[in-house]
C-alpha cells in the first residue's frame, strides 16, 4: 500500500516517531494521521520528524488528504505540478524546510 511505501520511501525506521507505522493496527491509529468517520486518511502531520527520501511524498495518492504536513525534514526530489491531480482535495500543505527543488507553475 501507499502508505507503506511511503514509509519506507522515507527512512521510517529512524524516524523520530513511527509509533504504529506497519503495525496490525488500523492507519488511523498511527502517529501523524488523521481520519474522517469513514476511516479515510484526511491529515499527515510529520513535520520536524527525520523524514528523509527523494519524491516521497508523491506516494500519497490519498484523494481525501486535506491537510499535508512534511515541513522541517530532508525530502528532496523536485515538485511537479502534477501533484494537484491526486491531491485535488488538499486544503492545506507545509512542506517547507526540505531540500525539494522545481517551482510552483
């Protein structure tokens, strides 16, 4: 799944929290997630978390994600326009203080 790949896309076994990350329980429960009634992904807060890896967060494929915070890690890679296409519904995003390079069309 996504959310696994983004994971391991990213270092997750150094980061500083994972607390629940690839564990039995459901992604809901996992640090930095948020979900609706539904159950649906709607919130990623991980910043200042020792996130590292290149286009990460491209992973997040999550239509319903509103909130996106990846600021204050080491993600890199270049932002393309494109992401809006799978995050239509993206109300907030913070993903400052990384090394992502690119500019905004």
């Amino acid at each position: 799944d996504e959310l696994g790949h983004f994971y391991r896309d990213t270092s997750g076994d150094y980061w500083i929290n994972n607390t629940g990350w690839l564990s039995e329980t459901h992604h809901c429960e996992w640090f930095g997630l948020k979900c609706n009634e539904n159950g649906d992904l709607i919130e990623m807060n991980l910043r200042n978390n020792n996130l590292t890896g290149f286009d990460a967060f491209f992973r997040l494929e999550h239509t319903d994600l509103k909130k996106l915070d990846l600021s204050g890690n080491r993600l890199y890679g270049e932002v393309y326009s494109g992401a809006a296409l799978f995050l239509r519904k993206l109300e907030y995003i913070d993903i400052s203080n990384n090394e992502f390079g690119g500019h905004a069309d």
